[in-house]
C-alpha cells in the first residue's frame, strides 16, 4: 500500500506524497497541490519547534488530530 510522505533535501526543498487512499479520504474536491502545501507546511513548524526544543508541542498537536497515523 503506497503512503503518503514528506521528504527534505539538504538544499532546503521539500516533497510530499499524498497516497491515493489519503486523497479520496477528502469529502471536497480539492488539488492535489492545495493538499501537498498545508502538509509541507505542518512538516516545517514541526521540525521548526524540535529544532527549538520545543517538542511537546508537536505532540500535543497530533494528539489534537485524534486519528491513527500509523494505518
């Protein structure tokens, strides 16, 4: 089963994948770039707030989302 992912470059790029099962999971119909955007977005204040030692935070944002993302 393909995954949806986020890779970083060492040149400060980021990629995502949105796997296909995660995209027809949206109720609206929506570009896959206006999926792919919010994603690296999250991604990047993620690492910005590890990098500030800040990752409780992070935790605390994904226990908001209340889903498994480990399906």
């Amino acid at each position: 089963m393909e995954k949806s992912w986020v890779a970083f470059s060492f040149d400060g790029n980021v990629s995502v994948n949105i796997s296909k099962e995660d995209y027809l999971d949206y109720k609206e119909d929506l570009a896959f770039d206006q999926l792919c955007k919010p994603l690296s977005e999250v991604m990047i204040e993620f690492i910005q707030l590890n990098v500030k030692g800040e990752q409780v935070r992070i935790i605390d944002k994904m226990n908001n989302l209340k889903i498994n993302i480990f399906r």
